[in-house]
C-alpha cells in the first residue's frame, strides 16, 4: 500500500480567500460615492416650506371667496337693479294716476263751482209752447218777473213786432187803440217801450230792468198770420236796489 503525501501549505495564488480588511470610515473630503445617500433639511427650511403652503392654501381659500363673493354681489346688483327698474315703473304709474285725478279733481271742482253759481242764479223756462197770432188786432203778452234777467228768444213763420213795456206804457197803449188812434199792432209798438223791435223774424235779447223792478209786460203783435215759437226762460238775478220803472 502506497501513502500519498498532502501538503498543508496554504496556497498563495489569486483565488486563495483572505481575511477581510478591517473597516475605515471615508475621510472628511473624500467624493460622496454611495449610491444610497441620506438628504439632511435643516428645521428652519421645513417651517418655512410648510408656511409657504399654509399661506397658498390660504390665498387660494380667500381667493375663491372673493369669486363666490363676487358672483354673490353681481346676482345682488342685478336683483336691485330689477327691482329698482319696477319701483320706477310704479312710480311713473303712480304719477300718471295722480295727474289723471288731478285732472279729475280740477273737472270736478269746475262742477262745483258751475253748480254752486247755478244755485245762487237758477236759469227756468218760462214758455215754449208754439202760439198763432190771426190778424193785426191780436197780441200776446208775457209777463217779466221781478227778481229775474229776462232771456227773450223767439221766432216767428212771419214779420212780428216785439216790445216790452212798463205798465204805464201797456196803459197808454191800451187807450190808443180803445181811442181809434191805430190797430193793436200799431199802438202796442208805438206808445212808448222799454225795448222794442219791428217786423222781424226773430228776437234774442236779455233784459235786465226786472232785476229791481215788478213793472213789466213783453207784448208780440203782427201784421197778419204768423206762428210764434218762444223759447224763453229766466235767471234768478236779484237787483240790490230798484230798477227801471220802479225807480
């Protein structure tokens, strides 16, 4: 049996393991090499960088109150403007009501006063009743009342002769024609008269002496057939003194 020989001495070639090195930190000035580097951020950077965010966060909450604001004040401009708009068309309304009563009222104080003067100065009828006169021996008479303006209105188909006389004149006139001196349409025309017109168609005349004064006749006479339409009325119009034939 053959021995074989082991030599136990320790190899020295490249692949022989060797005991680690022991470990030395890198000196102060030696090239940042790890490729899992620490970042170190002073305190007073990270209060700051968080009170930067806080101040945009902040900004950006006023910022959209203002725009909410903002939107909140345009729809309330406008509402007022609205509102405003229908207050002034109230207004106009208001006023064109106002004039239009105005208006009224002034009409119907022009009422008032028109009646007021009515009935402190009544204005009556007196006659219009259509009458024929035949001949010229014929008259018609009226009588002028005191107290009153006398609106002597007529019309005739034919020539009539009007005339107002006192009492003292209609006497003289009644002597004339009982004397044989004329015909009534000649003597109640030509004896004297307050008032008087001959061989018209057509009389309007307001007479004022029977204000003061019950002492008045109105005599129509015509030479032949005439139809006579009156339209006579008075005004209560009392004198304050005597009038005319009364004086």
């Amino acid at each position: 049996m053959s021995s074989t020989h082991v030599n136990t001495t320790p190899a020295t070639d490249e692949g022989t393991l060797q005991p680690p090195e022991p470990y030395s930190p890198p000196a102060a000035n030696a090239p940042f090499s790890s490729v899992r580097a620490s970042v170190y951020v002073p305190r007073a950077r990270r209060l700051w960088t968080a009170a930067l965010a806080a101040a945009l966060l902040v900004t950006a909450g006023g910022l959209g109150l203002l725009a909410v604001d903002d939107t909140n004040s345009q729809s309330a401009i406008r509402s007022l403007t609205i509102a405003n708009e229908s207050l002034t068309g109230r207004n106009q309304n208001l006023q064109d009501a106002l004039t239009i009563t105005h208006n009224q009222l002034t009409a119907s104080q022009g009422q008032v006063d028109s009646l007021s003067t009515e009935l402190k100065h009544p204005t009556l009828g007196v006659w219009n009743v259509p009458v024929q006169l035949h001949n010229s021996n014929e008259y018609l008479s009226s009588t002028v009342p005191d107290t009153f303006t006398y609106h002597l209105k007529l019309t005739s188909s034919g020539p009539m002769s009007v005339s107002i006389l006192s009492t003292t004149q209609f006497r003289d006139a009644l002597l004339c024609v009982y004397n044989g001196r004329g015909n009534t349409d000649y003597c109640m025309n030509h004896s004297g008269a307050a008032y008087g017109v001959l061989g018209v168609t057509s009389v309007n005349y307001d007479f004022n002496l029977a204000e003061g004064c019950a002492a008045y006749l109105a005599i129509i006479t015509a030479a032949g057939p005439v139809t006579i339409t009156p339209d006579v009325s008075v005004t209560y119009n009392p004198a304050s003194a005597a009038t005319g034939a009364c004086t």
